[in-house]
C-alpha cells in the first residue's frame, strides 16, 4: 500500500488502471488464504521462502505479473520527468523477484500438489539460498528503502541528504547483494570458491547497506528534537536503526570462523527477527500512523497510545532477540566443547536443549509484548479511521509530462539522464542483478567435476522415496539438518562429514538451517526401528526431557503408494537413472521392503507382530530415516 | 572542487591496492606449503600490518606534497600579486585546523543545515527535496576497505595464496585433537582400555556409574536394568560376552548392526569403567518386569582366563570380534 501511495504521488499520477490494483490486492489476500491452508496441511516443497507448491506459484507469477503492468503503467503515463529514488528502488524490487521466484520455481509438477525442483543437492541448495537471500533483500529490504525514502522525508519535512548517497548505495546494493547468498552454506558440502564469494560479497555489503541508513538518519538533522515527541518519527528511527544492525550483523555472521558459531543455532533465528521486527514492522507502523490520519483527513486518535505501541514494540524486539542470542551462542558452545579425554563435554543432544529452555520462555514474552502493540495499533488505527472521513480520491491536477528536450542543462549529474528513462533503468538493474546469479550457478550446474561422484551412492528406493516426501510434509527438516560440517565436534557427534556427492538424488536438498534437534544425516544405522518406532509415538519413551512433538499419526495413516509410478517416471526426467520401466515395479517394490520393516519391527517388539503395520506410513519413514548416509559406508562391489 | 576530490578517493584507492599487493606478494613466500596455524595468522599479520603501514606512508606523502604545492602557490601569487584560485582561497579562507582539514577529508563533511540552501536541488517530489551533500567520506573508505579486503581474501584462499581449505583445516583440527587427548590420556585414571580394564567395587565409583547409567542405558535397558529396547542386565545371560572386559568394550565400541550405539565420544574411559561395573553389579538383582533372556550364559570361568591367553574352545561362541 505503501508503493501504491507514494507511488501515485511521485508520479504525479493515477495507477494506470484502478481494476488491476484491486486485482493485485484480492488475489495477493488469496494467495495469503493458499498458504495458510497448504502449509499446515502438509503440501510444502520444503525450500524456505519458497515453500508454496507449484499451483500456488503460478498464482504468485500472475500476481507479480500484474503488479509489473500496473506499475510500469503508471511510470509510463507520469507527468514528472524523473523518476525519485523511492522508484528506482520499486523497479529494482520487481525485476529482482521476478527473475528469483521464475527460477526458484522451476519445478516439474507430479500431482497437483507436488513436484520436485529441476536441480538436486548441492545444485538445488545453491539455487535456493541465491533465492532465498534475496528474496528477503528484495522483497523485504529495496522496497522498504524505497518507503522509507518517501515516508521518512515526509513525516520530518526535511530534505533528503544526499542525492549522492543514493545514487551510489543503489545501485551498489542491488550489484552486490545478489552475490551473498551462499552465505548461507558456509561450511556446508558446497565447494569453497562458492562460499567464499559469498562470505566476501556479504562484507562488501556493509557500506551499501549503511548507506541507505545513513541517508536516513541524516535527513532527520536538524529534527531530531521532533523525534522526542512524535511517534512517526520514533518508529521510523528505530525502524532505520535496525535495520542497520541487521545489515552489519548480517556480514558479520558471513564470516565463516563466526558462522561456524552461529549457524544452526538461535543466533540466525534472533538475527533475522531484528530485521523482520524491527526495520520490517517499525517501518510500516511509522508509515501506517503517518498516512492513515492522512487518508481519514484527521487526526491520529491516541498519540498516547501509539507511544506505548512504540515501547511496547521496542521492548518486544528486546526480549525477543536477547535471549535468542544468548541461546545460540550457549548452546553453539556447548556442542563445541570437549572434555580434555577428548569425549564431548555434553555428549548428549538434548542436554544443549534442555539448557536453553529459559530462553525460549523469555522470547514468548517478547513476542507476545510485540503483538500487543500491534493489537493497539491496530486499535488506534480503527479509531482514527471512525473519527475522519475517508477520502477515496485526492483530488490533483499536474500538467502533462513535457517530453524532455535533449539538452539538458548543462552541469546536471549525467545520473539524471537514466531517471527519465525508466525502461533503460529496469533492463540495467536486470543485468547488475543477473551477474553474481550467473557466476555462481552456471558452472555449479555445467561443470562436473564441482561435485566430485560417488560411485556407492545410489537413488532412493520407492519405499524410501515416499519416507522422505512424508518427512518433508511432517515438517522434519524445520528443526533437523541434514547436514554435517568438519567441525571435530560435529564428525564426533554425528558421524563422517558430508560430501557433495551424497546428495546428488536429493530433491529437493534437505540441509536445514536451524538444529533444534540434532543433524540426521548419519542417523542411517544408528538406532534401531524398534526406537524409531517408539520415538515418533513418544519421543519422550527414548529421549527423556525432549521436546519433540509426538507423530502417533503415521501408525494410523495408510501408506499411500499411488503416486509412486509417476514420481519415478518424473524423477526419471530429471536425470535419476531409474532403471527403465522401473515405474512399473515401483509399488511392489516398495510394498516388498515395508513388510521387511514391518517384520523386524514384529522381531523386535513381540507386541507389534501382525498388527498391519506394513501399509502403514511408520514404515517409510523409517525406512527413509535407516537409509540416510549410509551410502558412503557401503563397499564398492566389483562387479563393475 | 568536487572532480578533484573523486580523484583523491580514485588515487587511494589504487594506492591502497597496489600496496595491498605487494605486501602480500612480499609475504607470501616465506610462508611454508605446510598447513601450519601459526605462520599462516603471521602471513595475514604481516600482509595487513605491512599494507596498512604503506597506505598510511603514502598517504602522508601525498598530502605534504599537495601542503606544500599549495603553499608554494600562494606564494607565487602573493608575489605577482594575483588573485588567487578561488579553490585555494576556499580552503585557505576558513583557516581550518590541520584536524579539521583530515575530519572533513576523511571522515564527516555535512554543509551545515544553515547553509544547506546552497546545496538544494531544484526539483522536488511531491514536495520531497534533496541536498547534494557529498558522501560521507568515512563511509566511502569503509567501502573501498571492504572491497580491499575481499580481494585480499579471495587472493589468499583461491587466487594464490595458501589459504587453507575448510577440509585442510578440518584435518589439522582433528591431528591436534589427537595429539592434546594422547596427553590428557596419559594419566592413570583415563588409561585404561578394553584390555586392561578391571572391574571396581568401590561404592563411591559405582554409584557415579549408577548417574551414567541413569542418564545414558535406562532408556533403552531398563531404570533398574531389566531390559526394553536393549537385553536384561539382571540375568546371567549375555549376548556379546559378559565380564568387565567384554561390558567395556561393547559400551565402548557399541554394536552398530543391533542398535547399540559407540559410547566412547560421549563417555570418558573412566566413565565407562565405572559404568560397566555397575551393570555388572546387577547381576542376580531380579528386579521385575525382566525381559526374556538373549544370548548364552556367561561362564565366569571364561573371564577369569586371560583374554590374551590361547582363547579356549568354549571361546568360539562368543560373537566375532570384527564388528
């Protein structure tokens, strides 16, 4: 609503067309609707920021699509020669997700509501985390600066400091940012050149960063005495404050000596929520208390009760991301340490949990507090709008937009000429942002011998296969990696460290981001099904004092086979190497190795002898899980 | 004025670099192939330390130059008598401290707000105006030295330096490991392994083994060792061999096909002395709900033979050792 507002004011004009606003609008609120009913249902493809499945995704391009029209529409009929910077940063904004979420989503469909993505492993991490990045620098980050570059200027009533500054930090930021999302794999099984670019192009990102901050800020001078008394400018302070945190923090954790610390543990978890909370949500309260008095013509209801909203949102944030910080750097160090015998200080997983508990008691709190503000903002808001009247069209007039002669005046910044060209604009943005994609993900893809083969590795078998689609409709991978860095605590603790190669028939990756539980990728072996069994009836009967929810569900749920013949036939298209006509076989086949878990579950606990449990989803899952890893331990056989 | 002040970041820019490189250049060979941890943080050390130095030098020397080129200008002027360029009056005017000159150089150099008129765009954006202050030059140099860094960085972990991988390091992690545990094993207490281990009755001991074994076996054997997922303790019946020797080693080792998992990253070889003898110590306890018996009783007459002695025939039905 923001970009629709300041928008239509910067051009000095209408939306080019009222009926695909309201288009965006309702079918945004419906692929809001999507979402709220796929994800807890189950249908996820499991990649963060990206986790819709593939029907929902067309909505989104269509939605996007719309929105371009709309947008470029608008630019295209102004009635101002140059385009402000807030614009610049909307154009970049919609380009950057439309490339990211096209490819991201590529994806070849296998019912309606699932399908596997077009590459694997390590190939499909790094398409994911190049995605995944800059879904939130372009969806979260450039259209927020582009608000802030309205709304801050705005609600002060100053000028903007430098003209300069924006210039610059522009376009580096959109250059640059591209680059860092392998920042998100460090230490992973992605080979080192691609997390060094990411870990160098994360520092990189500092100044450019801070630059939009920096402009902030220093627009407020000479009001900061305002910034005392009025609620507007306090959110917008902190808003443009934490975000520069965020953006400082953020580099920081890229390095990877620091990465290693932070990564799978809350540090990320408390990271991310300075930037969604605070720069995220502060800004869009300040906006919201800014235009909405405007929109009603009257006065902000409560100003009283917008600074408790403040305080209460402040302290929020506080509470929220403090003991974050505090869990992850403890638990990440009780992983790390050995005794002097050299066993692991805190062998068992669950202790670092159990440890941490407080903390996660203590982030309720903030959440909460935060969410009360919000409740009385939206109260205020309700109140304000009952007070003032609303004003649906604002009555303007500006005189058509003179086609710019070609002598500008002389001594003008050679920036202005890209202003008022804003095609050039978006075709240059495009390619800034399409560089650091290709460098990275062209010769991951095309040069073999980045992930060097295994020759042991093989695919998953049906039975397996459907195993892993339940453990990402179950939502494992939210809390369990798959994912184990050479770290000496880690090898001790879970077993060899991950190669490349292992994960050449993952679709997608399941690496993870965050261990609330410990990394599964050796649990292969490890337990046997009988404590599989037990543990997903009550996690609490194997591993007292854990805090894994209980899955008695899948002992109830019948193992749905249909669909394997035409996951193989697509997994098959994919580059797999089922072997021909391997679909047909498919379902006796997983069938065959279920009534084996079945019977060694019956072995191994007389009381589950003959109870059905081979056509049950217990038995995928489990075999899934005693698959996991165990590829590289198998000798090489020498028939070939 | 301002073309001029480009050129001043430009020329550091490609002063800092170029005396990045050498540096680094200069350092590089002495450094040995050998993934060593100390050489390496002095190669880093020194290539800073040295880059920093020739930036800071040349920097200085540059500006005494521009000091005294100026200088030498007014004088020329003062001596023909002509007006000066209006660039040097503007920075000779304000008559500025030699730290005033550096801050505005390199660090902040806002117009002040009662003369940001002068500096006001003429457009405006739905009433939004814009100053053309000059990037804050701390900023820009942070910029420029990030961008230094990365180079750096990338020089030495792939360009041409000895960086060392993440499985390099990953190795030499694992080779001081080894060496710091030789050490701390050395002691008397930690020494002991599956061939030397005997078993303690000390009720001191034993009962910090009943804590290990309330903690780490319980779940799968029983709290009072009755058995679960895992065999009976209580019984005389014994599937990898019982005695203090065999308890020590399978704990030790655990027996991965049958889901028992290797003890010996998460419990101390003293630790799991004690441990195997409190489960030895519930022998005959008869404790209820005892699981069925699995395996074959254990012949106290087969631990009392010394292990490394000629094996017995009665031996053989212990499992294999191979796994």
């Amino acid at each position: 609503m923001g970009v629709y507002y300041s928008l239509q004011r910067l051009l000095k004009t209408r939306m080019w067309s009222d009926k695909l606003s309201w288009i965006h609008f309702w079918s945004w609120q419906v692929v809001i609707l999507c979402a709220a009913y796929t994800l807890p249902m189950g249908m996820t493809t499991s990649s963060e920021y990206a986790e819709l499945i593939w029907p929902v995704d067309l909505l989104i391009t269509l939605v996007w699509v719309v929105f371009g029209i709309n947008m470029f529409g608008t630019i295209l009929t102004r009635r101002e020669n140059h385009l402000y910077v807030a614009i610049w940063f909307y154009i970049a904004t919609w380009v950057t997700v439309a490339v990211l979420h096209i490819v991201r989503s590529i994806e070849l469909p296998v019912t309606f509501t699932q399908s596997y993505p077009l590459f694997s492993g390590v190939q499909d991490a790094l398409v994911q985390w190049w995605y995944g990045h800059n879904a939130v620098a372009f969806f979260l980050t450039t259209p927020y600066l582009g608000m802030m570059y309205y709304f801050l200027p705005k609600a002060a009533n100053r000028p903007v400091y430098s003209y300069k500054l924006s210039i610059i930090h522009f376009w580096a930021l959109i250059f640059i940012y591209i680059w860092a999302g392998p920042h998100h794999l460090l230490y992973s099984s992605m080979p080192d050149w691609v997390q060094s670019l990411g870990t160098v192009f994360s520092i990189m990102l500092i100044a450019p960063s801070w630059g939009g901050m920096l402009n902030g800020l220093l627009t407020l001078r000479g009001a900061w005495d305002r910034v005392r008394q009025d609620p507007v400018l306090k959110f917008m302070v902190v808003a443009v404050t934490a975000y520069g945190m965020a953006t400082f923090e953020g580099p920081m954790l890229s390095i990877k000596s620091i990465n290693a610390i932070s990564h799978f543990t809350d540090w990320t978890i408390a990271h991310v929520h300075v930037g969604a909370l605070g720069w995220n949500g502060f800004l869009t309260f300040g906006a919201l208390y800014w235009l909405w008095p405007r929109i009603y013509r009257t006065e902000l209801y409560s100003r009283q009760l917008a600074n408790v909203h403040f305080w209460l949102g402040t302290l929020g944030i506080i509470f929220y991301a403090v003991p974050l910080y505090w869990a992850g750097w403890t638990q990440a160090m009780m992983w790390k340490e050995f005794t002097p015998e050299g066993t692991l200080a805190w062998g068992n997983f669950l202790d670092t949990v159990k440890h941490i508990i407080p903390m996660y008691a203590m982030r309720v709190v903030g959440g909460t507090l935060f969410f009360i503000g919000v409740l009385l903002g939206v109260y205020n808001l309700y109140k304000t709008a009952g007070q003032g009247t609303f004003m649906a069209n604002e009555p303007a007039e500006a005189p058509a937009r003179e086609r710019a002669t070609a002598d500008e005046p002389s001594g003008q910044y050679w920036h202005r000429w890209i202003e008022r060209r804003p095609i050039q604009m978006l075709l240059w943005s495009t390619i800034l942002i399409a560089i650091g994609g290709i460098v990275q993900i062209i010769p991951m893809v095309f040069i073999e011998s980045q992930v060097p083969k295994i020759s042991t590795v093989r695919p998953y078998t049906p039975l397996e296969l459907t195993g892993r689609d339940i453990y990402i409709r179950e939502g494992c991978v939210g809390c369990h990696s798959q994912m184990i860095r050479p770290f000496r605590d880690e090898t001790v603790r879970y077993g060899e460290y991950s190669k490349s190669g292992e994960y050449i028939y993952d679709r997608p990756f399941l690496w993870g981001s965050k261990r609330t539980g410990p990394d599964l990728w050796r649990e292969g072996g490890r337990n046997l099904d009988i404590w599989h069994f037990n543990h997903m009836m009550d996690p609490r009967t194997t591993s007292p004092g854990s805090i894994m929810p209980p899955y008695p569900h899948l002992t109830d749920q019948v193992l749905d086979l249909k669909d394997l013949p035409a996951k193989i036939t697509a997994l098959r298209k994919l580059g797999t190497p089922y072997p021909r006509d391997f679909e047909k076989y498919a379902i006796a086949n997983a069938q065959e190795q279920a009534k084996g878990v079945a019977k060694t579950l019956g072995e191994q606990e007389s009381k589950l002898k003959d109870q059905g449990l081979e056509d049950k989803e217990i038995v995928a899952i489990i075999a899934y899980l005693q698959r996991l890893g165990t590829d590289i331990k198998v000798q090489p056989t020498t028939n070939q | 004025m301002k073309s001029k002040k480009y050129t001043g970041t430009l020329l550091f820019m490609a002063m800092a670099f170029a005396g990045w490189s050498q540096a680094v250049q200069s350092t590089a060979p002495t450094a040995t192939t050998e993934a060593q941890q100390l050489p390496d943080i002095m190669t880093i050390i020194l290539a800073v330390a040295g880059s920093v130095l020739f930036i800071v030098a040349m920097i200085y020397v540059v500006k005494v130059n521009q000091f005294l080129y100026k200088k030498v200008l007014e004088l020329e002027a003062q001596k023909s008598g002509a007006i000066l360029p209006a660039e040097a009056e503007a920075s000779a005017a304000t008559g500025d401290s030699f730290w005033t000159r550096m801050r505005k150089q390199y660090w902040e150099d806002a117009v002040p707000i009662e003369h940001e008129g002068e500096i006001t765009f003429h457009h405006a954006y739905d009433g939004i105006r814009e100053l053309d202050n000059r990037l804050p030059p701390w900023w820009v140099n942070m910029f420029v030295l990030t961008i230094i860094w990365a180079v750096g960085y990338m020089y030495y972990y792939h360009w041409g330096g000895d960086g060392p991988s993440s499985i390099e390091r990953y190795n030499t992690e694992m080779a001081d490991a080894k060496k710091s545990m030789s050490i701390a094993l050395a002691g008397k207490a930690n020494a002991v392994d599956e061939s030397n281990v005997e078993a303690i009755t000390d009720s001191g001991a034993l009962g910090e083994g009943e804590l290990i074994y309330k903690n780490s076996c319980a779940v799968c054997h029983g709290q009072k060792g009755e058995g679960g997922i895992g065999p009976n303790f209580a019984d005389a019946y014994w599937l990898h061999g019982g005695g203090i020797k065999n308890i020590f080693k399978t704990i030790k080792y655990g027996v991965p096909e049958k889901g028992m998992i290797s003890w010996q990253s998460q419990l101390r070889p003293s630790d799991m002395q004690k441990v195997a003898s409190y489960i030895l110590s519930l022998q005959g306890t008869n404790p209820p709900n005892q699981k069925d018996p699995q395996g074959v009783i254990w012949n106290e007459e087969g631990e009392t033979q010394d292990p490394s002695a000629t094996p017995p025939a009665g031996q053989t039905e212990q499992p294999a050792d191979s796994k």
